[in-house]
C-alpha cells in the first residue's frame, strides 16, 4: 500500500465524519494561526518603527545630558565648535522642546514647539513643502520666525499658504516662513503636529536657558561609531562620568530593535506553539479513539495481508492528514487574521513565508509524532483478537 | 498443501491451563474440500486461525505449501495470509466505507499490484460473483448475501490456493446460504483447496471430508455422504 493510496484513504476518513475532523484539527487551526497573526503583528509594528526611525536619519546621532547641575555643562556653541573640529561629524542642531499654547481663533490649543538651529531639517531628514526653514540669520538675530508641521498648516490655516502669516504662541506674534511635508499622516499630537522655532528664540519662551537635547548628523555612515565616540569623548572631558549623558544613534536604535522584536517574536511563538502542542495531543486522543472504533479494521486488512507497517502508515499518515488539513486551514485563518488586525492598527500586513512554512510543517510534523502512538497500538493488535472485536 | 503436526494450542487461564488444541495431527491435499466440524468450545476456531495463520501454535509444526510458518514473524505470516490464503467470514467484514471494488481491491492492494491491473483482477473477481454491475455500491447498500458473495470475490481477487470459510453461511437464510454454498462447492471444482468450519452437519455434509473436533482433538476423519455422488 503507498503512500497516494494511505492519503486518500485518510482524506475520505475525514470526510465521513466532518465535524469530528474538524475539532480535532481547531487546535491546530488555532496554533498555525496565531503562530501567523503574532509574527504579522510584530513584523508590521516593526518595519513601522523601522520607518519611523529611518525617516529620521540613518547618520542621526542624539545626545541627551541629563547634567549634574553646577557649572559643569556644555552650551550650544561648545557643540558647535566640536563639529568644526572633528570631521567625523557633519552638523549639530540644539533642540529644546518647549509646550506653548497657540491662539487659534478664540481659542487657545496646546503645541508642541522645538526651538532648533538652522541645520536641524537636514539632520532629521525634514522636508520643507513650502517656503524654507530657519536660516542661520534667523537663529543668530533670534527672529520670531517659525515652521510649521503639515497637520497645524491643515488644521488651522485652511487651504489658505501659511507662509508669510502670523501665528501667536504664548502672546508673541511668529512669521510662517515655511511648512514642512508630511511626515507621519498629519495626525494631531504626532511628528507633523509641531512649530520649530530658533533654539535662540525658544529659549527665551521659557525659563530654561540649559539645553540638554543636541541632534548631530554623522558625516559618513560608515565612519557612525568614530562619530559617536569623538561625542563621547568631549562630553567625558566635561562631566569626567558617563552618566550625566547618552549618545544614541539610529541605527543602534534599529540594532536593538532587531534584538527586542527578535524575543518578542519567540516568545509570542513560543506561547502559539503551545496551542500547536495541544492540538498535538487532541489529535492523538481522536487517533486512539479511531483506532478502538476501527479494531475490527484492521482485524480484516491483517487478515487480508496487511504487515504491521502498513497499519502503521496508515494511522499516521491519516494524523498528518489531519493536522495537515488543519495546518492548512490555519494559514488562511492567520492570513486573513493578520491583514484584518493590521488593517484596524493602520498598519501594513507583513507576513514572511518563513512563517508560514513554519507554522506548516510544525503542524504535519506534531500529527506525524502524536499519530505515531495511536498508530503503533494499531499496528501491534493481534489479528484474531481484532477480528473478534465488536 | 495443509499439514498440521502435533498441534498445541495451550492458554493459560489464571490457576489452569486451557488446551483449545490437543496434539492435532490434519493433513489436506490440494483441491480438497474439508469441512471442520465442532461445537462451539471444541477448537475448531482455533484450529482455523492457526490453519489462516492469524494466530501461531504453541507447539508443533504446521506445514503450509511445503514452507513451515509455525516458525514465523509478523511480517512473513502477513506475505503468507496475502498470496496463499483467502478468507470468508460469517459476518463478511467488508469495511464500510470503501465500495465493492475498493473491498475487493484490499488484498492486491497489500500485495503491492499496480492500479490498474489491480482494478482489472478486482473486476474480474466480482464478475464471477455476478455483482459486477454493483462495482460502485457501498457494502450496505447490499443483501446480506449480496455481501457474503463480495466477500467470496474479494477471498478470490488473489487467486490464493487456499480458501477458509468460517461458517459463511452462518448469517444467512438457507436458500441465500444454499446459494453461497454452491458457489464455493464451484470454486473446489475449479481446484480450490477449501477447508469450511461449521457447527451445521447439513452444510458438513456437502465437503467431500469431514473432521470431526471435539475438546481440541480429532474425533474422526472420513468422506462427506454426498462427496461420493458430486463427481
């Protein structure tokens, strides 16, 4: 008996009894397809980060000082002075974030506003859509000028150009000199819904003359790590105790990425896997059923001159038909999961072959072991007991 | 064809031993036609196991187209019940959900023929069962002895030398069973060893010999009535 003849065999098995088939292969359903939807769902959220991250610069160093007070501290033209000196780094723009309430109309609407030098839209991988950015003219004579992000030159202007408009933050008058493109959507409260101002300006928005958030571009990609370490060294010389700041690029925010959806991405496998295994062992209960229902079968086919083996593979090749099927069904299941759930999150559906094929064989691979048992308990009955059976 | 030598079928049953078979001692030629007969207890199934090769001696040898397969494993008793024996139940055990064809196609099926002289052998068989015209039906779509009749073609598809049957007739109406016996009464003249287990002496007496078993020994051996006149 081949292996065509044992598969269509066990197909029609299935068929004859549909609904029990089709519990025992829900586990499996369930474990392919949560194995699917979980790896879409961390691959999708990823690459978004990923894009996220990239937009901003893949030279993109950020270096954070949380200071120890005193008089201990490095101020905007320090930074500027180590750019010049090292050609390892291209630009530097000091950012500081202040919140500041827009008069919009009647009403007053809380903004987020980055006060930024001149190169900070090259840095960041800022596109301007209309007008220009800041000018280094504009920082040095600190001008009440400002940017605006696309969801604020929608949402408040209208239509109408915003460049060459007023808007009023914290009761000073700004000129629009430009908008930057669309970044992000134009959703409220993300990257598009921002005012950047001179860091020189902003400064005196608030009453906070430390700046302590400075973004480089790196001058070559290839040469980041020097890069990063020519910062490192001159803020040590400073605060003689690397605690007091961070320097972080994006590509070691995308490295460690990679590490956390890595785990991530096990340990939501790993607990799907446990569906699998269970469906694994829900197989093996129907099997064993299947083969006390069916002892007087396999008295018969013994009789006829069916050898151990030929039981053997008959049994398990119908429990990996089964989980099989079930892996099957389960990849649409998951599919379809992951582009409905995606969808909802705004996301675009990634879902590898790796994943599928995986989460297939697994499923083929757990009926093949859990039929096994079944399947050698049928093979080992004694032919005359069998034919006995009731 | 068939030698049976001092066969011991011995269980052990807790504080006793049960001797289903006691120093049987049976010889059949090819082309002869036995009926084994016994009330039931007597080991007359368990003479036709060990003959079927569904079960082994505890002693004894057993002799079985010159080749002795008392000696035997799994796998050899299992090539042996495929070439050299066909079997026919009382209760036919066709398996349900396979159609007539597919029955009868079991046994080449085990002995690894291709399909489609597979098919072919399977056709034939049930030709000469007249329910070839039935070829697509399932099992219980038939008559019981529609079904015994499959269950002769599928003991046939084979072509084994020997057929055993085990009181075929025994879950039938006497014209059905009358009808089913003539058919197999057909086969011996066509040269098949048959050897047929009964409780029923009127069905016995239609075999050209009949053994006697009683308490796991042969009483007597000697010519069925009717054997003298069939020929």
């Amino acid at each position: 008996m081949n292996f065509k003849q044992s598969f269509s065999l066990a197909l029609k098995s299935l068929k004859t009894s549909k609904m029990r088939s089709f519990l025992t292969m829900l586990g499996i359903i369930i474990g392919v397809a949560a194995v699917i939807i979980l790896t879409s769902m961390v691959d999708s959220m990823k690459q978004l980060m990923v894009d996220e991250f990239e937009s901003m610069g893949t030279n993109l160093i950020t270096v954070n000082i949380t200071g120890r007070g005193g008089n201990r501290t490095v101020n905007p033209e320090d930074m500027i002075k180590l750019v010049e000196e090292k050609d390892t780094l291209a630009a530097v723009s000091p950012n500081i974030t202040i919140p500041a309430y827009m008069k919009n109309g009647n009403e007053n609407q809380s903004v987020s506003c980055i006060g930024t030098s001149e190169n900070y839209h090259e840095i960041n991988n800022l596109e301007i859509s209309s007008g220009r950015y800041l000018s280094y003219v504009d920082v040095e004579r600190r001008q009440k000028c400002c940017v605006i992000g696309s969801y604020i030159a929608k949402s408040v202007f209208e239509g109408m150009d915003p460049v060459g408009q007023i808007v009023k933050l914290n009761g000073n008058s700004f000129t629009v000199v430009g908008v930057a493109a669309e970044k992000a959507g134009s959703t409220q409260g993300g990257q598009d819904d921002r005012i950047y101002l001179p860091y020189t300006v902003a400064r005196t928005l608030t009453f906070m003359s430390r700046i302590s958030n400075y973004s480089f571009s790196a001058a070559d990609k290839d040469r980041l790590d020097e890069a990063i370490s020519d910062i490192e060294e001159a803020l040590y010389k400073v605060y003689q105790n690397d605690d007091y700041y961070t320097v972080v690029s994006v590509s070691a925010i995308l490295d460690t990425l990679d590490e956390l959806t890595g785990t991530l991405t096990l340990i939501l496998v790993g607990i799907a896997g446990i569906s699998l295994l269970v469906g694994g062992i829900g197989i093996m209960n129907i099997m064993l059923v299947s083969v006390t229902e069916r002892t007087r079968e396999i008295g018969v086919r013994k009789s006829l001159g069916a050898t151990p083996w030929n039981i053997l593979s008959q049994f398990v090749v119908e429990a990996a038909t089964t989980s099989g099927c079930g892996g099957i069904l389960g990849i649409f299941v998951g599919i379809g999961g992951a582009y409905l759930l995606c969808s909802m999150m705004n996301m675009k559906t990634i879902i590898t072959a790796g994943s599928v094929i995986i989460a297939f064989s697994v499923s083929a691979a757990i009926g093949i072991a859990f039929g096994y048992f079944p399947a050698k308990k049928a093979a080992k009955l004694n032919p005359i007991d069998a034919l006995r059976h009731d | 064809m068939i030698e049976l030598r001092d066969i011991y079928k011995i269980y052990s049953d807790g504080d006793g031993e049960i001797r289903a078979l006691d120093g049987v001692n049976l010889h059949i030629d090819r082309g002869e036609f036995v009926a084994i007969v016994g009330q039931s207890g007597s080991g007359k199934s368990t003479c036709m196991n060990i003959i079927g090769c569904l079960d082994v001696p505890t002693s004894g040898t057993y002799h079985l187209n010159g080749t002795d397969v008392s000696t035997m494993n799994d796998i050899e008793l299992a090539h042996i019940r495929n070439a050299t024996l066909g079997f026919i139940f009382q209760q036919y055990n066709l398996l349900p959900k396979l159609n007539l064809l597919e029955n009868v196609e079991l046994p080449l099926i085990y002995r690894g023929m291709p399909q489609k002289q597979r098919e072919e052998k399977a056709k034939i068989a049930l030709e000469r069962v007249g329910l070839l015209d039935r070829a697509k039906k399932m099992p219980s779509q038939l008559s019981g002895g529609q079904q015994q009749r499959v269950s002769i073609a599928r003991a046939l598809a084979g072509d084994p030398p020997v057929i055993l049957a085990d009181e075929p007739t025994g879950a039938l109406d006497s014209k059905t069973g009358r009808d089913v016996l003539d058919f197999i009464k057909k086969l011996n003249q066509e040269g098949t060893t048959i050897v047929l287990i009964t409780h029923d002496m009127s069905i016995a007496e239609e075999a050209k010999r009949i053994v006697r078993i009683q308490d796991g020994k042969i009483i007597s051996d000697q010519p069925g009535r009717r054997a003298t006149y069939e020929f």
